[in-house]
C-alpha cells in the first residue's frame, strides 16, 4: 500500500494527529485479518464515485482506496550531530513512498515551542537541514564503493556521476528532489535512496478557527491545513456525528482525508475500480500504468496471465446504468496489454493460471 511518514519537530501535534489516524473506525471492517503495527494509520482516500457505482451494483461492501501513514519520531535538532539519526528511524522512513511534514502553525501559549516561538517557515529549515544532513552522510560512504565499483562495472558510471552531482547541491541546502536531472539520472538517483528524494507534503497544524485559511506557503508549497485536536475529536465520534461536527467548522471533508487525497495526487497515483455483487472496490495505479500492472495490483497472477480486460470508462458506466447497459450500447471496450488505464476505469480482467 502507499505508505507515507509522519515526521517533525517535538511537541507540534504528531502524536495527536496519529493517534486520530490509529482510531478512526473504517479500519477494523475492512482489515479484519491483517496485523498492524503500532505505528502505522491507514485513511480512506475519499472518493465519490464509489458511492455512485454502488447505487448502480449494490455490492455487499465499498472499499475504497488507502494511504498507509506511519508515525516516525525521533527527528529533532542536531539529530545528525554524534550518532546521527537512528538507525530505525532511517529504516522505517526509507521505506515511506512520501513524507508527510507536521509543522505548527497553532498558536496556544500552553504548548512549549522547542525553539520558544512558533516559525513554521524555521521549523521547516531545521527539519530539511536534518534529512539533509541525513542524505550527505549516506553519500559519504556509497560514493567510495561505487567509485571502485564503477571501475570494474562502466554501468555504474551514471550512477556514480549523479551521486558526485547531488553532493554538491545538497551541500548548497538544496533537497535532491528539486535537482535538475534527465530520466536517466533520476532512475539512477533513485537508487541511492535519498530521503530528500522522497516527495514531501506539509501539514499546517493549525488553530480549530483556521481549518478553512489558507495557510502561507512553505519552500512555495501549499501546506495542509489540519487540527490535529479537531482530528483526534471527530476520530471519538460516530460517522453521522462526525458529519455534523465538521459542517460546524465549515468542511466537507476531516483533515486526514484532504490529506489522503494530497497525497494521491503529489505521487501521481489514480484509482480504477471493479464492480460486482461482491463489492465496489478502488484499486491504486500510478498514472500511465498499462492494463496487465493494473491487473498485477489485484494479483501477480493477473499481471503474469493477463489476456485481456473489459473496460467502461467511469462516464459510460454511470450513463449506462452498469456493465450490461455498456455491453448494449456497445461501451464495453475489449482492451489488450498495452491499455493504458484511465482514471475512474472500470475493469474486469481475462487470464490465465
Ligand atoms: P508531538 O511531539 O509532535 O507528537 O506533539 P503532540 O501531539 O504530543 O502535541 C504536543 C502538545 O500540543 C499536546 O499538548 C497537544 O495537546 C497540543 N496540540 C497538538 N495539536 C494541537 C492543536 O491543533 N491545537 C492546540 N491548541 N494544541 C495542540
């Protein structure tokens, strides 16, 4: 599943947020068998549509799509300096497809700022100086073994080049990410794991009475507004409940799900769904993606076999009244392996076992 880490600075809401993230209810009805870890939160990516094929299939149950978040604690100032930072804190973000920055914007004089004063545009500075710091370190001790490497192995010659390339910007305080590259480079830049690499999301942990502002850009992003108070009190309540309490604050939707949803789209990812009696379910591709690795997502099986799929765009399906109304207006397309699946699909897959 997309996965993204929750990081920051002491006392700027993390903890509050993630605890809103582990106690939200649609977790255990459609986890029922699966182990989480402590400190990971899985949020539904609301989707609309899903309701709307619904009312066409009346399936037995909706599962959207989900973005996993696991808490990552332990980055403070200076992180780097002595030990630098733990060695299960650069496990557990590593594996993260995205970061997701917690930065305070809430101004309560009963919450001790670590650095006295609250700065989100410093505490931003300070984090990024850290993976940073995090990322030079590592290409401190990769660089020596891809230069002797790339002696032997000329393939490895781009990828040393690139590493050469991205210590001097990221000397300049400049995240990797934003480095000019071709393709190529980026592949290979891919490859040495750089947590500055990863796409990063900020959230504006805001006052209860400016979850609707717009919150002043960071490093010309848009951050996030979010309560993380509001967050953990609407997790407390029932959905109808929940409805209310946010119509209250003026939102259509909690923060964690606005979040969900951010995230889809910084990593370029879209949903296709199938429909049946069984369930209406949203599966995650990235944008591009061909029909077999779409199929691949529901199965390996799938992807290795696949013959072909039946697709109705997600328009035609609604217009259509479901899969029988395309099939007799001719909008079920027979589709082969170089498909490339669009946004809102709605799929069956042939193939072989
Ligand atoms: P962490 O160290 O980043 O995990 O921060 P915590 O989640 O433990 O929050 C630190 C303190 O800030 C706690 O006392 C929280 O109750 C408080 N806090 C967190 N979010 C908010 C918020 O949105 N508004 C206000 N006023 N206080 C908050």
């Amino acid at each position: 599943a997309l996965s993204i880490g929750i990081v920051g600075l002491p006392n700027v809401g993390k903890s509050t947020l993630f605890t809103a993230l582990t106690k939200r209810g649609g977790l255990a009805a459609n986890y029922p068998f699966a182990t989480i870890e402590p400190n990971v939160g899985i949020v539904d990516v609301p989707d609309a549509r899903l309701g709307a094929l619904a009312k066409i299939v009346n399936p037995g149950r909706i599962v959207p799509a989900t973005v996993e978040f696991v808490d990552i604690a332990g980055l403070v100032k200076g992180a780097n300096a002595g030990e630098g930072l733990g060695n299960q804190f650069l496990a557990n973000i590593r594996e993260t497809d995205a970061i997701c920055e917690v930065v305070r914007y809430f101004s309560d004089p009963d919450v001790v700022h670590v650095d006295g004063r609250v700065d989100p545009a410093a505490d931003v500075d300070t984090i990024q100086t850290e993976l940073i710091l995090a990322d030079l370190a590592s290409l401190e001790k990769q660089i020596p073994r891809l230069e002797k490497d790339a002696r032997r192995d000329k393939e490895l010659q781009p990828k040393l080049a690139v590493a050469q390339r991205l210590t001097e910007w990221l000397d300049e305080g400049n995240r990797a990410a934003t480095m000019p590259m071709t393709p190529e480079e980026r592949d290979a830049a891919r490859d040495l794991f750089l947590l500055t690499m990863k796409p990063i999301i900020y959230v504006a942990n805001v006052d209860e009475d400016q979850v609707t502002e717009t919150p002043a850009p960071i490093n010309g992003e848009q951050p996030i507004p979010v309560c993380a108070e509001v967050e953990a009190e609407l997790a407390e309540l029932d959905e109808a409940e929940a409805q209310d309490f946010l119509e209250s604050l003026g939102l259509e939707r909690s923060g964690l799900e606005a979040l969900a949803q951010r995230a889809y789209q910084v990593l370029g990812l879209q949903s296709y769904f199938t429909a049946g009696p069984m369930e209406v379910k949203a599966w995650t591709i990235p944008v591009g993606a061909k029909a077999p690795q779409a199929a691949g997502v529901i199965h390996s099986d799938f992807e290795r076999g696949f013959i072909k799929a039946e697709v109705a765009s997600y328009d035609d399906y609604i217009e259509n009244g479901g899969e029988a109304g395309c099939r007799a207006q001719g909008k079920l397309r027979m589709e082969g392996k170089d498909y490339v699946v669009q946004d809102g699909d709605i799929m069956h897959f042939r193939f072989n076992v």
